[in-house]
C-alpha cells in the first residue's frame, strides 16, 4: 500500500522527472514528506513565481519537462506569471498544486482556489484530480500534453486527502492518445505547390522561429537554408537556429531587428516561415507586414496560421517531417538564380557599417559619444565619473556641464543616454 503522495513521485520518476522546483505549504506538505528517499531531487525557493520560472529555465536548457510545486491558494496563484510564460514560449511545464480536501472544494475553504479554472486559459491540459487510482493515468497525461505538438504548461490539481490516502500501487501507466487522421501536409502535395511559389518568386526570404528549435529541426532546417540560399532572418526566440556567419542571413527581425532584415521583409514576394508566430513586436502594423508577399507557414499549431493575414500555404505539422519532406522534393526542382536579390538584400549599404565593420547604429553612437570625452577620463564598475561639457563637440550639446556615469561606456544605459542628449540638445537651442 501506497499513500497517494508517494504514487506521484514514483510516477513523475518514471516520465524522466527527477528534478523538482518549489516551495512548501499545508495542502501539498505530504508530497514534500514523502520526497525523502524517493529518488527526486527537490530545489528550495523563496516564492513560487521563483519556482515555477527556475522550472521553465531547466526545461528551456535541457529540453525537458520541467516540475514546479506549490500549495493550494495564493501559493497556486503565485504560479500564474510563470505559467503564462510557458504558454507563450511553448516550454514543456508541469504544475503540481496542492488543494483542499476533497468534501471542501467549492465551500470557499481556507486558502481554496479554483486552479483549474483560473489556469484553464494558460494551460494545453489541466486536471483536478477527483479519485486516488486515476493520479497515475492524470500524471501520464499530463506530461504527454506538456512535450507533445507544441509544447507547453499543464496543471494538476491535488487534494490533500488523496495525497495522504493509500492504496495498492501497480505501477506507472503510458497515456496512449486516440490515433487522428493523417494530416493532408503528410503528402507530398504541399511541396508541389511550395515549389511553384518558389519558381514564381523574384525575392524570396525565410523567417526563423522558436519552432525550428523545439522540434530539434535545425540541422534539416540549416541544410534547406543552404540549399536556398535566400535571405533569411529570425524572431528573438530563433535566434541560434541559423548559422550566424552563412551568407544569407540577416539576423533579427522586427521591431528591434537589423535594418536589411525588416527591408528585405518589406520587399519580398514570397515568404517562407518556420516555426513563428508572428507576433506584433515581428509584424508590426499588420497592414504593413511583408505586403507584397504571399507567405508559406511551416506550422505544428494550426491556431498560429493566419493571425496576421491569410497564408497561401499552411503546412501543418512537426518541422522535424515537413521540412525533410519538402528538401526531397525541392533537391528535384529546378530553381531560379535569386544571387542578384541576395546581393541587395544581404549587401553592405543596407548594413550600414562604419570603417570597422560595426553595423548597429547603437554601437555606432556610444563609440562616437565616447570618443569625444577628454583622455583622462574615467569609467568602470560601480565607479561615478565626472566630465565637463565639450563645447566644440560636432554632437552640438551631448551632455550638460556635469553628467553623471555610473556605468563603463559598453553597460550605459541606452535609454538614459537618449534622455540625457535630447534633454542638453534643447537646453542649447534654448540659448
């Protein structure tokens, strides 16, 4: 015989979770009694947003599921923040919350919260476990959910009585979900029809996001990339999916990427996304987001397609397959040469350098705001600086008579600095 709580560790070591992230309370106590000497490894924190964020870190680094523990009531809300998170991300998350006794929930009970409807939103699949013997069947599940399509945050519910119940355990069980229909994108019909885009296109590019990542795609995706060679650049969670020094890559893109990304994204008639969904800080005004483009979307969650604008060609399904799928067909298509649109959109005028090759115009400003301080001048770690105005800056009036730095010039707060010149600019106009 097994008490309820000890039914939980041994299953959560049997989906491969030995490492645990939380913070205590009454409702969920007999599962920390019961950690000793089960195998799983608990980290201690402060706050259960500090658990349910450390959580979402290791599943992010190590790929896999990540654990986070509270109790019932504010301890369950605390998680919240964190949980959204992983929603928004597609980070692999299971949520272990404690609850009152059973006869008590929906009598307003001490520290009783409805998790499972206040989550309901946030979460892929969520439970409120009602019956001893389903835990093992609800926790397979539940980290089925968390690492299958799309990955992403589940919550379980558990009753304090339960957890301390027992009863005879016979082990873990796999969660064995209904078989679905093929999905239409598993024949090779959609590369046909991608491959005609292509060959119609004057400046394709292709747009890298967390998808390629998560679905361990990014050597299939590299070698399709090569094959292409068309502009291509990333959302901020793509970053790394594409090799950094290949030719054809432009880097970020959006709202806080390079400037031959977000051009080239204007410019195109065809663009091919991977794995992104298409966020505002990506597209900005719809209206004006690639408007010349018709756009085929590589896509595991069919809720992303057609957020901003309708695609021509949703392909519906694991980048692991669909991008194999579609370079076998394409290494038998014929294909335009685009090397005069890859010279323009990935050329140095739109890259902006300066004489030593830096291309962020951030950079560009601090370097030249710097150069102009007198030789003698001081900047590090925790130390203030003082310098007077240079009146024959070309900058007109940089910083006012005394400024301030706490901060070495590589760590200075770009947001102050605009402040700080704006500010001393008008002061000078005003003379």
């Amino acid at each position: 015989m097994l008490r309820g709580a000890d039914i939980v560790l041994r299953c959560l070591r049997a989906e491969g979770a030995d490492l645990v992230f939380g913070y205590p309370g009454g409702a969920i106590m007999p599962l920390y009694d019961a950690l000793e000497g089960s195998g799983v490894r608990h980290i201690l924190t402060r706050h259960e947003q500090g658990a349910v964020f450390a959580a979402e870190g290791y599943a992010r680094i190590t790929g896999e599921v990540g654990v986070a523990i509270a109790t019932s009531g504010p301890g369950a809300t605390n998680l919240v923040t964190g949980i959204a998170d992983a929603k928004m991300d597609s980070v692999p998350l299971v949520c272990l919350t404690g609850q009152v006794r059973t006869p008590l929930i929906g009598t307003d009970a001490f520290q009783e919260t409805d998790v499972f409807g206040l989550t309901l939103s946030l979460t892929k699949w969520s439970r409120l476990v009602r019956t001893l013997e389903e835990i093992p069947a609800v926790i397979a599940e539940a980290f089925y959910w968390a690492r299958s399509g799309r990955p992403g945050p589940v919550v379980i519910d558990l009753p304090v009585d339960l957890l301390k119940a027992k009863m005879e355990f016979r082990g873990p069980v796999e969660f064995r979900p209904q078989p679905r229909p093929s999905q239409n994108n598993a024949e090779p019909v959609f590369a046909d029809t991608a491959i005609t885009l292509l060959q119609n296109a004057k400046k394709p590019v292709a747009l890298v996001g967390a998808g390629a990542k998560l679905s361990g795609a990014i050597d299939q995706l590299r070698q399709l990339l090569d094959h292409l060679q068309i502009p291509t650049f990333a959302t901020v969670h793509g970053l790394g999916a594409v090799e950094q020094r290949a030719p054809y890559y432009l880097g970020m893109v959006g709202m806080h990427g390079t400037r031959a990304a977000n051009m080239a994204l204007d410019e195109t008639d065809l663009l091919l996304v991977f794995g992104a969904r298409l966020d505002d800080r990506v597209t900005g005004d719809p209206i004006r987001f690639a408007p010349n483009a018709r756009i085929v979307h590589f896509e595991i969650d069919p809720a992303q397609l057609d957020r901003v604008r309708p695609c021509e060609l949703p392909v519906v399904g694991d980048l692991a397959k669909t991008i194999p799928a579609f370079h076998s067909v394409l290494n038998r298509a014929a294909l335009p040469d685009w090397s005069t649109w890859r010279a323009v959109a990935c050329g140095a005028e739109r890259a902006e350098p300066d004489p030593r090759g830096l291309a962020q115009p951030t950079k560009r400003f601090l370097d030249e705001l710097f150069s102009r301080l007198p030789a003698n001048t001081r900047c590090g770690q925790r130390s203030v600086t003082v310098f007077p105005l240079r009146a024959d800056s070309s900058l007109q009036v940089v910083l006012g008579r005394w400024v301030l730095l706490s901060r070495p010039p590589s760590a200075c707060n770009w947001r102050s600095l605009t402040l700080v010149f704006f500010a001393f600019r008008a002061m000078a106009a005003s003379r």
